[in-house]
C-alpha cells in the first residue's frame, strides 16, 4: 500500500500528488517545473492588466488635467481683468 501525498508546494497551485517516495524527487524540481512556470505567467498576466489599467487611468488624469488648466487658466484671466477693471 502506498501513501499518496501532495506537494509541498501545493498551496503555490501546484496539483502534483504522488506516492510519499516520490515526493522529495518531485520537490526538487517542483521550483523549475510547469506549475511555477504557469503561475509566473499568470502572475505576469495579471501585472500587465495592471499597468494597462494604470495606463488607462493615467490617461484619464491626464485628460482631467488637461481640463482643470484650461479651467484654471480661463479663471485667472477673469480674475486678471477684474483687477485691471
Ligand atoms: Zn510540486
């Protein structure tokens, strides 16, 4: 009888069960394997997601920026020919 087990790294989404024996080999390699290599990925995924949301928001801001000095720059002048006045 065997003992199955799961990986040590199963809570860093690795899904490798094997017999008990088996573990250690596997473990030794789990840091390089497919799994880990997955998991970057999505994890590069979702970096990317990120900055392109936070591009996207730059944007935005920029946008709001861009209003608020035209704004600004429309107030200032007002408040300069009430001065002139
Ligand atoms: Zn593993």
């Amino acid at each position: 009888m065997s003992l199955e087990v799961k990986c040590k790294n199963f809570d860093d989404g690795c899904t490798w069960t094997g017999e008990l024996r088996e573990a250690s080999d596997h473990e030794s390699k789990c840091g390089k394997n497919e799994t880990v290599v997955n998991k970057s990925l999505v994890e590069l995924k979702q970096i990317l997601k990120q900055l392109e949301n936070h591009d996207k928001r730059i944007k935005d801001q920029d946008e709001e920026i861009k209003v608020l000095q035209k704004k600004l720059k429309t107030k200032t002048m007002k408040c300069r020919n009430k001065k002139m006045k």
